[in-house]
C-alpha cells in the first residue's frame, strides 16, 4: 500500500515537472531567439559605427579648416564602448539561456527515463 502510494506520488510529481518543463521550456526558446536576434544586430550597429568613426577621421584629415569634430569622434567612441559591453552581457546571457535550456532537456529525458523504468 505504501509502494502504491509512493508511486502515485513519483507519477503526480512527474506529471507536475513535465508541466513545469512545456511551460518554461517555451519562455525559454523566445528568450534566446531574441537574445541571439539583438547579438545581430548589436554586431551591425558596431559595424556601423566602426564605419562612421572612420569616415568622420578621414574628413578630418582632408579638411584644411578642421570642424571640431573630436566632440563627434568622442562621442562615437563612448557609443561603440556601450555596445560593446551590451554585445558581451547579451553573449553571457545567451550562454546560460543555452545552459538552462540543456538542463531543462537533461532534466525531462531524466523524468522520462524514471518514469518509463517505474511504468515498466
């Protein structure tokens, strides 16, 4: 009688985690296609910047009256350093949304398993 109680509980906390898991694991997925969508285009804005940054210093050198540029050129030096420390937190949270997301996997082949070998 105990056994059979210890298995309905075993199958009620399963089916409580395997709930959990299609409720989260979902979150999750959104989570990292949009983490990896801003990677992309944090990458393009870098790039834009690295262009902008140049375009501005070679005007400056052919310019004979020189525009006060440095303020611009400043500027855009703070800018790309933001986004870059944006780009590497966005890695290290798209790094542990992929850790999560495999533990959540390991964590429902392991239920599974259990489940299948108590069934059995």
């Amino acid at each position: 009688m105990a056994s059979d109680q210890l298995l309905t509980d075993d199958l009620s906390q399963d089916m409580f985690s395997e709930g959990l898991i299609a409720v989260v694991k979902p979150a999750i997925q959104t989570v990292d296609t949009q983490v990896q969508s801003l990677r992309f285009t944090q990458l393009k804005l870098k790039d834009s910047i690295d262009r902008l940054s140049g375009d501005l210093d070679q005007i400056s050198s052919l310019q004979k009256e020189l525009p006060n540029l440095e303020h611009y050129v400043k500027k855009l030096t703070s800018i790309k350093r933001r986004v870059a420390t944006v780009n590497n937190v966005l890695s290290n949270v798209q790094d542990r949304v992929t850790g999560l997301q495999g533990r959540v996997e390991k964590e429902q082949a392991k239920k599974r398993t259990l489940l299948s070998a108590t069934v059995s």
